[in-house]
C-alpha cells in the first residue's frame, strides 16, 4: 500500500527541482560511461574508414582503423566494443563457411584489438547472416530457416571467436536451443570464462534497416526474418524467452531493439534481476542523427534523454552507435 503524502501546500513537489544541486541529490538514476558498449562494423582492406550513408558518424572500418577505434574507445574509458562484419555479396555463401574462418574480418580483429589493447572487452556477433548469400541468420532450405542444423553451424563460430580472443559472445540469431549448445561447447573446449551475452528478446523490428546496410544485408535477405525474431506485439513471450536463455547458461541477456521495447527491459529487470542489457538500433541512432543535423532536434539533449531512458527502464548498460559521444559528453560533466 502506498504511504499518504502531505498535501499542497505541506507538499511542493518543486521543492525537489529548484536548483541543480538540489536535483543531483533527488536524482533517481544515472548515466555512467561504464554503461556503454560500442558497436564497430569491421571490413576488408587496410587503411579504411568508409562513411556509412544511412548511419552518419558511422564508418566500415579495416582492421587496422578498428583497432584505433578500440584505442579511442579505452581512452574515453568505455568498457567494451562489440564487433560487427561487413561482407561484400561476392563472399557470401550457401555454406556459411566464412562464419567460423579464424581468419574472418572479426576474428583477425578480435585477435588484433587483444594484442593492442587488451584492457578492453571485445563482445562479438553470432549469426550467419553477414555470411549468407540469402541474408538470414540460419541455414535457408526449401524456404524455411532452418534451426537445428544452423545451431551447429553457431556453435563452430562461437568456438573460432572464442578462439581468437573474444570475451562475450552475442548470439543474435534467435533459433532454439542455441545458448545451452554454445555454453556445452565453450565448457568443452576450455572456454568457461567467456561470457554470453544473448539476444534473448530480439523483435522483427523496422528499426534495423540502416545496420543491414552497414554489414552488407540489405541486398542480400530474401524475404523476412518474422518466423525466428519476436512478434512486436508480444511481451510474456520474451519473459519466457530470457527464462530459457538463463537457464540454459547465458550471463547476460538482451532486449533489441531499445526505445520502443522499454517496456520489455522492466518486465525482464523485474522478474529475473539479471544482467539486462538493450541495443539502441541503427534506426534509433539514424532517426536522432536526421533529426539533429536538420536542426529539428538538439542532438546532444535528445541522444543523452535517449540513453537514460534506458536505466530509468532498468537496464545494465547499453550498445549505442553514440558511445564516443555520449562519453565526451559525461567526462565534460565530471
């Protein structure tokens, strides 16, 4: 039962917002550069920083730029970046094959980025997708993703990024019965201290158009992804969802995308009390970008309300394509 509270004029609620120092005593919630996770999208070549057109501020990067790029981040303080790999169509497979090549854009960064700068945490992503000439996260047969054969496919990359040095493996693929395959395989081969990160409530959302165009999969994904990520009407399923990917040995779990599910990363921080992080998409990044360099919007306030949004929701941390910034923004309010 809630407590009565006095009434006006006993109570003034404006009492509490009079003056900053006043508002930094009340203030509930905070935004901290430890909460953040940098997403970098790693490329072929050498020397290369390609602009993103639908994501601007955000480049392709060769390995050796990426490498700064995980400098900068340490130096800025963040924690850790999260490695995404653009393919070109002429290296995409029926096979997947390239997923698990040691030698992989990913993994010849994950290997480069510990050599360099090892104080930081290298996050990676699970799917087959940026592999696949038919753009999906699993194995694509008469049609129908299929699941069971993918997650062995899964496994294999999981085992080569743990191999080169990864210390968080995200599985963003959504097929059943993943986490509790990569935990087995991962204890098998001596892995135990890398940690999942899942992609436990993952929507088939329209908010991920501009990342497709970043690893190369807009051209490529035949049909949709709306028969293994989540309904966006749906919220007790993602509840089951988390519950299974903690059972089954994930550490940490994810709700994707970020604003318009906060709703989900209460209901997940509430009922479970784990490690609960959210992604703030390409599209949410693209929209405040637009917004902000039209003048519509201070870009500045909005991606910093943006982000605590996220803890006020009750998340852990957050990956955002804004980590630098956002950074900069809280070591000049120190």
């Amino acid at each position: 039962m809630r407590p009565t509270i006095a009434q006006f004029p006993a109570a003034r609620m404006r009492r509490a917002r009079q003056t900053p120092a006043i508002r930094a005593l009340t203030r509930q919630n905070a935004l901290s550069v430890d909460d953040l996770i940098w997403p970098i999208f790693v490329r072929s070549g050498e020397g290369i920083e390609e602009p993103i057109a639908s994501m601007p501020g955000v480049f392709r990067r060769s390995v050796d730029k990426v490498v700064d790029a995980a400098r900068e981040a340490a130096d800025l303080g963040i924690p850790a970046i999260c490695i995404f790999p653009y393919t070109g169509i002429e290296e995409r497979t029926e096979d997947c094959a390239g997923a698990w090549d040691p030698q992989n854009h990913a993994n010849r960064a994950i290997r480069a980025i510990k050599a360099a700068v090892p104080e930081i945490a290298v996050m990676t992503d699970v799917a087959l997708d940026t592999y696949n000439i038919n753009g999906h996260d699993g194995f694509v047969e008469d049609g129908e993703i299929v699941n069971d054969r993918t997650i062995v496919a899964l496994v294999k990359m999981t085992l080569a990024q743990a191999e080169a040095g990864a210390d968080i493996i995200g599985p963003s693929d959504m097929m059943d019965g993943r986490i509790g395959a990569m935990r087995t395989a991962l204890e098998a081969a001596g892995h135990q201290n890398v940690m999942i990160l899942s992609y436990a409530a993952k929507y088939a959302s329209a908010f991920y158009g501009p990342f497709r165009d970043a690893v190369g999969a807009s051209g490529a994904l035949v049909g949709d992804k709306k028969t293994y990520q989540m309904d966006p009407a749906n919220s007790d399923e993602a509840l089951r969802l988390v519950e299974r990917d903690l059972s089954e040995g994930a550490d940490m779990v994810m709700v994707k995308p970020g604003l318009p599910y906060l709703d989900i990363c209460r209901r997940v921080k509430d009922t479970f009390g784990a490690p609960t992080y959210a992604y703030q998409v390409s599209g949410e990044y693209s929209m405040i970008k637009a917004a902000g360099q039209n003048g519509w919007i201070d870009e500045e306030r909005v991606m910093m309300e943006s982000l605590m949004a996220f803890k006020r929701a009750g998340c852990d941390g957050i990956l955002t394509y804004f980590a630098p910034a956002a950074a900069r923004v809280l070591a000049a309010q120190r």
